[in-house]
C-alpha cells in the first residue's frame, strides 16, 4: 500500500506541474502536445491509485476529473468535433458516474453527512450537466451550446475541459492537504478560482476568433 501511496502522489505531482505548464506556456506545438500526454497518463494514474486508498467518493471524483481530461484531449488532438464510438462510450460511462455521484451525495445527507453530502451534491450537479449535455450534443446529435457547429468548437471544448480537470486535481489536492483551513472551502474555492480563469480565457478567444 506505501508504493501505490508513492505512485500516486508521484503521478500527483506530474499532474499539477503539466498542468501548470499548459496553462502558462505557448499553445499548440510538439511541447504543448507532449506535456498535454504526460498530463493524461498522469491522470489515469491518479484515478487508478486513488480508488485503491481512497473512499468511493474520491473515487468517483477522481473519475470524473479524467473524465473532462480525457474529452478534453480527444478534442484537441483530433482537433474536430467528430464524435466516434469511443468517445460516445466514455461519454455514456461519464454521465453514470455523474449520477452515480449525485445519488452519493443524496445518500450522504440522508446518512448525517452533511458537509461531505453538500459537496457531493455540488460537484454531481455540475458533471450531471456537463455529461448531460455531452451525451445530448455528440451523441444525440442536437446543437445545444453557443459555439455548437462552430469551426473552432473543439478549440473551446478542448482547454475548456482541461481547465475543468486541472480543478479537480487542484481540489484533490486542497482537500488532502487541507489547504485552507477549512473542509467546504477545500472543496469548493480552487472551482471558483478555476472558473474565473476559464471565463476570463473564454473572453480572450472570443475576441481573439471574432466570435460574438
């Protein structure tokens, strides 16, 4: 158990350092291309290694975290929004975890668990609706979203969602680590801050494609 311990605070540490490096350097390009790799194997590694000491709900938030990061990487290397059976498969397997976490944090509550059930609840929300509508646009095939159709779609799709899974390893990371004193905000600040980031993100390319 102390080596899947190392694994994982190792793969850990990758993560947050690709992901920090992708946010600050140059886009595009072999190095972008590269550290974005090292950034999803870490990942996969960090879900594998936190289901195996980690609670279930670790767990799933950790699935749900690859998740984004996996779509996310699809997107920007295929650099398309073709949608094949793959991506249709890890769509549909997203949304079940999706569920599957708002249900935890339903049965936390009614269980005592207030605080762990509140927080459940926040982030299945969140990924019901992002997987939700995943599954109705890629695989339904219904133009739900702003840019749905767009030839830049998978530019805002792709760092949009690695965005979204760089703040669920940063929320790991508060919550292991205690980062701020206190449990709700452990969980709940580095969204915040993450969500400033993409919307400031999300002006800058819109201004920068001439979108409107």
């Amino acid at each position: 158990m102390e080596q899947v311990k190392i694994l994982h605070a190792l793969a850990g540490a990758i993560v947050g350092l690709s992901g920090l490096l992708q946010i600050i350097l140059k886009k595009g390009g072999k190095i972008h291309r590269l550290i974005g790799s090292a950034y999803l194997w870490s990942w996969l590694f960090v879900v594998i290694t936190g289901a195996v000491i980690g609670s279930a709900l670790i767990a799933l938030f950790g699935v749900l975290g690859f998740y984004m990061a996996l779509t996310g990487y699809r997107f920007g290397h295929q650099r398309s929004m073709d949608i094949g059976a793959f991506d249709k498969a890890v769509i549909g397997t997203g949304l079940a975890v999706a569920i599957g976490t708002l249900g935890w944090g339903a049965y936390l509550i009614i269980s005592g668990g207030h605080t762990f059930g509140i927080v459940a609840l926040f982030f299945g929300v969140i990924f019901c609706l992002t997987t939700w509508q995943d599954f109705r646009e890629f695989v339904l095939g219904k133009q739900i979203r702003k840019l749905s159709g767009h030839k830049m779609q998978w530019y805002f799709e792709h760092f949009g969602r690695m965005y979204i899974s760089y703040i669920a390893a940063m929320t790991a990371f508060a919550v292991i680590q205690n980062l701020f004193g206190i449990t709700l905000l452990n969980w709940t600040l580095p969204t915040l801050i993450g969500t400033s980031l993409i919307i400031l993100s999300n002006r800058k390319y819109y201004k920068q494609f001439n979108i409107e």
